[in-house]
C-alpha cells in the first residue's frame, strides 16, 4: 500500500507536465514490440497535449556489435575518430526508424542526425569520450530543437553521439544518451525528463545480486552518484554531471506503455568541479589500536564504536587484520575516550597496544568524477611532500577524497590542494 501511494503521488505530478524529453535505452528498443510500445507512449501522450522531445540510444545490443565486427575484421587498427563514426550508425538508424513510426501513428516527428547543420550537440574532440560544449549545445538546442517542440512536433534525437566544431562525429562514453536528454531537456526548459530503462527505477541494491530490493520513490543526485561512482549500473556519474537542476529525473521501467507510470525520481544537480575544504572546525585526533585478527573479533570492534559514539564524532575510519584506525574530533571528552579505548586495548588478547596522533585537520576533497581524475592523489601526494607538509592519513569514498594533516599547517595545506585540483 505503502509503493502504491506513492506512485499515485507521482502519477498526479507526472500529469500536470506539459513539456517532457524521453529517453529510451537500447533494451527498450531491443525489438519490434518493445519499440512500437514506446513509440506508442509518446503518441499517446502528444495526443492529450504534452509537448515532447525524444531521445533513443541504439536498438538492443547493435553498438556492441558495431564495436565487435569493426575490430575483429578491420586489417589495419581502426582509429578512434572512425570508430565513433561507426559506432554513431546504431543511433542514426534509431532515430529514423522511430520518427517515422511516430508519423505512421498521425504524429508529426522529425529526426536529427548530425551530418546536418541543425545537429545540436557539440563537443571536444576527444573521441569514445567527448565532452559536450554546454554553451554551443545550449544555443543550437533552443534554436533548433526547442521550436519544433513547440509546434508540436516531435524532434527524435540521437543520443550518445555528438560532433565538433569542425563537423568530426564524436560519442559521449558511458551514459552518453543520459547526457544527451539532460542537455536537451535543460534546452527546452522540459518540466520533467524521463529514462525508460529495463527497471522499474532505481532499487535499493541490484536485483541480480540481492533478493526483493525495494523500489526508491526518489533519490538525490548526490547520494545517486556515490552509488555510481562505487559501480551499481544505475547512471553513469559522468551522465549526472549533465542533470539540469531544477528539472526531475524519472527512471522507469519500459514494460509499461504509459510515460506517466511511477518510477524514480532524481533530485536536485551536482557540483561540475573538483574542490577542498577544511570539513571539520575543531582538530582531530587519530586512533591506532595494532593486534592480531582485529577484523575477526566483531565484539571488540563493537566496543571500540561504542565509546567512540559515546564520546565524540567519528570521522573516518580505516581497517585490516591486524589494525584499526578512528579518526575523531577531538574535544573535550577526548582523553578520556583515549583512556576507554586503550582499557579495551588491555583488556584483550587480540589488541596489543594503541597509539594516538592528535591536532589534526580534516581536508575533504569532493566532486563528480573524481574516479575519472586519474593520478589526483598522486599529484595532491606529491605537491604537499615538496613542502614538508605529511599526510597522517588518507581515506576514499565514493567522490570523496579525505586527507588528515597537522593542524598548524590546514591553510597552506589547503591552499596546495586547490592548486593541485585546479592544475590537474
């Protein structure tokens, strides 16, 4: 009852749009039925008035098999600017295919392919993973897309691909269809977007590895990223980057033949750059406890988070076999956490001894595509050494960096870390 109210809430919302961009994936093309199911969708719904842009990836498994045959019978290594040349026909055949299904239907569609002048997306020329140009992409969408739907015609678009300045064809990499509806829908101003997706949205855990996971109602980009960046196959975190922030985000499910089903809804829109900040505002201390099969021992390690819960805030932590580290605030009731811990340190033979560092900052490095950045804590690494500034202790987690240096030094820290982000 609970997931039906829900959805009821969002069908009531879904019915007050009245300006949508719809992707549909590969899956949801993958053969004749499923693809004149959404071809009916969007007719249906132009037929009571909402104006629609769509957005198709390639039918079923066709880029993989474009990949495949243009690799295994080429005689000579193919460069990266033909392949994405070759890989662009899996989504150009898409979109004619689907526009003229829409017209056979008593819809006025159009498609777009990007040999033409009216082609909206543009980018680097960074072939397999090109970076759109927001602000050429931006302009030619309400040029020449925004217009048509307007009038009511239906513009059909390829997503994934794009093009440079100099007319080269390009693809976006992972989640490149996702890119291309976030940038359409930003363009048209759309009142929702809408992924149509082989799942019913985005669940609590990945239904192939975990029995019943539940359906999520909605979810905020950030949290949705830390689960991209850790490998679910939601949306690719390079995708989310693009999510417009005032326009939701429904991932639904492509059994249905109605865009107003529920589904999931994507909140709010991330930070583009890389940045640091000093995250905590009082120093923290770092705890050591060294033993054998710590990690073995789940009571101990219950112990030791209960007087750290107890006493202060934890941090961040880190643990192998044999160690376990507690980053802390370090407050007034710092030492005595210290005396508790080292009682329990005593106490069992697993433990051995503990150490504690103290005064120190917390740094948090953040930002989407951190995963992307290769060498980044190499080269923040290395930029501190060559100022004698050390790192007490460095933890990764989704699109977080957190580094632990002396107090004293935070600002000048700080100020390299920046630097290190902003010369990357």
């Amino acid at each position: 009852m609970f997931w039906a109210c829900i959805g009821c809430k969002v069908m009531e919302n879904v019915k007050n749009y009245k300006k949508i961009v719809v992707k549909f994936g590969g899956s949801s093309l993958a053969e004749p039925e499923k693809l004149l199911k959404a071809v009916l969708s969007v007719v249906s719904e132009a037929k009571r008035g909402i104006k629609i842009a769509v957005v198709v990836s390639a039918m079923g498994k066709t880029t993989d098999t474009l990949l495949t045959t243009a690799k295994n019978t080429s005689n000579c290594k193919v460069s990266k600017q033909e392949l994405d040349d070759i890989l662009s026909m899996g989504e150009r055949t898409s979109v004619r295919i689907f526009a003229a299904t829409l017209r056979n239907w008593g819809v006025n569609a159009c498609y777009f392919d990007p040999v033409e002048d009216k082609w909206p997306i543009i980018t680097d020329g960074v072939f397999q993973n090109a970076n759109p140009n927001l602000e050429e992409c931006n302009k030619n969408v309400r040029s020449q897309v925004l217009p048509l739907v307007e009038e009511g015609i239906i513009p059909v678009i390829a997503g994934f691909v794009g093009k440079t300045k100099d007319g080269k064809i390009t693809t976006l990499g992972r989640g490149g269809s996702d890119t291309t509806a976030f940038i359409i829908g930003e363009g048209i101003d759309a009142d929702q977007i809408v992924l149509v997706t082989d799942a019913e949205g985005i669940m609590t855990s990945d239904p192939k590895i975990i029995q019943s996971p539940k359906l999520l109602s909605e979810i905020n980009v950030n949290t949705l990223v830390g689960l991209a960046d850790s490998g679910a196959k939601f949306i690719h975190s390079k995708a989310l980057r693009y999510k417009p922030k005032n326009i939701d985000v429904k991932v639904m499910s492509n059994k249905h033949d109605d865009l107003t089903m529920p589904g999931t809804l994507i909140k709010d829109a991330l930070s583009w750059e890389l940045d640091a900040e000093v995250a905590s505002s009082v120093s923290v201390a770092e705890i050591t406890v060294i033993g054998e099969s710590i990690s073995n021992n789940t009571r101990i390690i219950m112990e030791m988070f209960e007087k750290v819960r107890q006493y202060t805030t934890l941090l961040g932590m880190s643990m192998n076999t044999n160690s376990i580290i507690f980053y802390v605030t370090q407050g007034n009731n710092a030492v005595e956490l210290f005396n508790q811990i080292h009682k329990i340190t005593v106490d069992n033979k697993e433990t051995i001894a503990m150490a504690v560092k103290k005064d120190l900052a917390f740094i948090q490095i953040s930002g989407v595509g951190l995963e992307e950045t290769h060498g980044i804590i190499g080269k923040i690494s290395e930029d501190l050494r060559h100022v004698g500034i050390n790192i007490s202790g460095i933890l990764t987690i989704t699109s977080s960096i957190l580094l632990f240096v002396d107090w004293n030094e935070k600002e000048k820290a700080l100020n390299l870390i920046k630097n290190s982000l902003k010369t990357k």
